[in-house]
C-alpha cells in the first residue's frame, strides 16, 4: 500500500469524516492523492486559520477526529492558533503538514518556507500537540501513523503529523487498526462505590459536566446517570451544549456571577458536587463568589478520579460513568432543575440589548425548531448563554476568535 493512501485510510478507519486544507508546493502531492483516491471529501479553504477552525469545529460537531492539511512553514505556522485552541480545549485535531522531500533537506541552501532549521516547525508543533511523527521512513510510517492517531483518539488532543513530499508513493504496511483504551474496571467500581457512598450521605448534591463527555461519546449514558441519580444537571461554560442532542434537561450553565442567582446557587450551595469531564480553569470557575470546595467535589477528568482522600489513577472517564450507572439509584429528596430562557421579545423604541437578541433567537427556535449554534468569544458568547440549550462550538477556555467567523 502506498502511504498516501495508507494514511487516508487510517484517518478514515479512525473516526475522521472530512478534511479541509489549503494546497501549497510541499503538500501538492498529497493534495493529488486525497483528491485521486477520495477516501475522504476534501473542502479547500482560503486561509489556514479558517482550516483549522473549520476542521476542529467538524470533530467537535461529530464527536471525532477534525483533520486539517496544509503546506510547510507558511501554511502550517500560520494554523497555530487554531491548533492551540484544540489543545487548550481538548479536540482530537489532526494536524497534516507536507514537508521537503530528503533530498531537498540535503542541497545545503536555505528552502522557501523554512524558518531556522528544517526541525523549527516540528518544534514549535510539539507546544500544542499531545503527539507528533515524521513520515520519512517507509518502515516504520504505519505504526507511526497507529500511534498517533491514537493519542488523538486516547487523550482527545491535537496530534502532528509531518509528510515529506517525496514519501507520497513510498510502498507501506496497513496501519494497525484502533484499538480502544483498555478499562480498568475494578479501579472504577471502587471509585464509583465510594463517590455513590457520598453523594448518598450529602443533602444537596448536583452534577457539573464539561467537555469530556462530547469529546468521548458519553452524553446518552451521562443523560441516564442525571435521570437515575435525580439530581440538579448542569453544565460549565466550556461545556455548553453537552446532552442537548439527546434530549435531557439541564438547570442551565453555571457562569459564577455573571449568571443566574438560582443557578449559581445550586452549584455553589451544593454539599457534593460530581464533576464529570470539567477543565478547572479560570472561564469555568474564575468569576464565582465563592470558590468551589474540592474537598466536597467528586473530580473524573484525563483519566483520574479525585475526591475527599480518594484518588484514582489510570480510570478513564467512560469507565467511571459506566460504574456509576451500574450502582446508582435514585438519591433521597433530590429533584432536576430545568432551566428557563427568555421568549416573546416585545416591540419597544429602547436600545437594543444582548439579551434582546437571545429572546428572539429563542422565538425563532420555537416557531421553526431548535438549531446548532457557532459563536465567537466576548459578549457574541454571553448571548449566546440566554439562548435555548442547543449544541454550541464556540471557544469557552481559550477565547479567540475564529469559530463563529
């Protein structure tokens, strides 16, 4: 198999639905063989940031790998941003750059494109991937490509991937098909014994659930769990959206201050909080009055489980839920919350206000159905907080502009 194809099939048999790119000099043979083989649609954009958003927005949509190609130096350095946001938010972006052939690494003249040494690229690429190759070795190019397209699969993060243009035809073998992370069950069992065991104990316990859950496929069994359990649903700022596909209400977003008083207080008042998948970071929790006890929270997120002097290495987030759903039953007095968006927007002659545009998003919602929503940071993301919980792209945590535009 000739490693073009070799590595379209692998991004294909991985999870990946399309790929957006810009064509340049030292991707052109790739770009042949994406559109020659068409294992995969191919949608040409403009500009690298705008590659790199669109394909990390797809993954996040889907659930997946987004993938982005692009040439060497200008192309992929002029992606980095976009490429930082998928990392600071935990996206499986896959990131495909052409790179000059060996020969051409060899003529002892500086190539267009390159910055300070030919490796400067593959540098500055490490700062924001979780896992990177080059493809210059035809040996050992199909397991480089297994390890990592599983990273991106494992650790929900962007990976790098560097072809030089002269390995296009290069003879490889089949790249080894994914395997999912091994569960390690008794870890979680115990870990979900112990967290039903408090939240059984405590009178105002409440859900909290962040990226995590979309990024690995969890919302129907998260739906589930918050419909046994009983208890107040809600979810972070970064984790806007989350179950809104499978129909299960939230109390709303959890935004400190600058959100509803009784939704704030069903997670700053709560006696025991279980947090499945949430980034402590300063867009979730840095604008509370008060702050988060983790002494009385229940933490599942990169694979660990931490709570009161427990601490759970090795317990990857599907496994937890699925321990926790195994045991849960329906906790004491504990009621769900639903939450209330504004609707009936009035004809008035007064400035026109954020929320205002909110209440008639929501009244179109409601005359003509509910719809996906992408929105760029600052107060596009605020508005967007009033707006009927639908599925949401939009950059919570790293806040740059680029998904909505």
């Amino acid at each position: 198999m000739k490693l073009a194809h070799a590595l379209l099939q692998a991004l294909k048999d991985y999870g990946a639905g399309e790929i957006f790119g810009i064509p340049g000099d030292f991707a052109l043979p790739l770009f042949r063989q994406i559109e020659r083989i068409n294992t995969l649609p191919l949608y040409t954009l403009s500009h690298e940031p705008a590659v790199g958003f669109a394909a990390d927005a797809a993954g996040r949509y889907r659930g997946t790998l987004g993938v982005a190609c692009v040439t060497y130096g200008a192309g992929a350095l002029n992606m980095i941003n976009p490429v930082a946001t998928a990392y600071a938010e935990k996206s499986p972006l896959v990131v495909i750059s052409g790179a000059p052939g060996a020969a051409e690494r060899t003529m002892g003249l500086g190539l267009h494109h390159q910055v300070k040494h030919f490796d400067s690229q593959m540098l500055i690429m490490r700062e924001v991937t979780c896992a990177q190759c080059v493809l210059d070795d035809p040996a050992t190019a199909a397991a480089e490509i297994a390890r990592v397209l599983t990273a991106a699969r494992y650790l929900s993060r962007p990976v790098y991937i560097e072809f030089p243009r002269d390995m296009v035809e290069a003879d490889v073998d089949e790249v080894p098909s994914f395997k999912p992370p091994i569960k390690n069950m008794a870890a979680a069992k115990e870990a979900a014994r112990q967290a039903l065991k408090m939240l059984e104990r405590k009178k105002q316990p409440a859900m909290l659930l962040g990226v995590e859950i979309r990024r690995y496929g969890l919302e129907k069994k998260v739906a589930k769990l918050a419909s046994t359990l009983g208890i107040p649903v809600l979810t972070t700022f970064m984790g806007r959206g989350i179950l809104a596909e499978v129909g299960a209400k939230t109390a709303g977003t959890y935004l400190g201050l600058a959100g509803d008083v009784a939704t704030r207080r069903l997670v700053e008042r709560a006696d025991a909080l279980l947090m499945l998948g949430v980034i402590l970071c300063d867009t979730n929790f840095g604008v509370s009055k008060r702050q988060i006890d983790m002494r009385t929270s229940i933490h599942a997120f990169d694979g660990a489980v931490h709570f009161e002097h427990h601490s759970y290495a090795g317990v990857i987030l599907e496994a937890f839920v699925d321990a926790l759903l195994a045991g849960a039953e329906k906790l004491g007095n504990a009621k769900p919350v639903t939450a209330a968006y504004p609707r009936g927007l009035k004809p008035s002659k007064r400035k026109l206000l954020p929320h205002d545009v909110a209440t008639a998003v929501n009244d179109f919602f409601a005359n003509h159905g509910v719809m996906p929503i992408a929105s760029d940071m600052g107060d596009c993301l605020f508005t967007a907080m009033d707006i009927e919980h639908t599925a949401l792209l939009a950059p919570g945590y790293y806040a740059t502009m680029g998904t909505g535009i």
